[in-house]
C-alpha cells in the first residue's frame, strides 16, 4: 500500500512538471555559439547538483521521520539497487 502510495504521489508531482520545463527545451542548444554550449553546460551541472542535494535532503526526511516515530539506530547506506 505504502509503494502504490509513493507511486501516485510520484505522478503527481511529475506530470505537471513535464508540462512545465520540457526537458527537449532544457537541453536545446539552439545555436553553436561559446555561449549557447557554456548555458547547455551549465544547465546540466545545475540539473546533476539539485539531484544529488535533493537525494540527500529525501534522506534526511527519511531519517528525521524514523527518528520521530520512534527508530533507535538509523542507518544509511547503498547496495547497489537500493539506498
């Protein structure tokens, strides 16, 4: 139930956004110019960062939840398919 609910929220988030910032127009180089592949360039490392800080901010929910309902230990940790 909780993996069904996780999904939904998922879609729900997700679905507006494509509509929102169409990932073909975030990545559009448009012309060749220095400036056209400094901004694809930078565009992109902004996109890497907020996913990498909002996966340790995710986390942390996860961690300060756990903490609050009562979790002794919380441990992080990746095996390879799953955190």
């Amino acid at each position: 139930m909780v993996n069904l609910i996780a999904v939904l929220a998922g879609v729900a988030i997700a679905v507006p956004m494509i509509f929102l910032v169409l990932i073909g127009n975030l990545f559009d180089m448009g012309d060749q110019s220095g400036k056209a592949i400094f901004l694809y360039v930078l565009r992109f490392v902004v996109l890497l960062v907020g996913t990498i800080v909002y996966m340790i901010l995710h986390e942390l929910i996860h961690a300060l939840f756990m903490r609050i309902f009562g979790a002794t230990r919380i441990r992080f940790g990746f095996n390879g398919f799953f955190a």
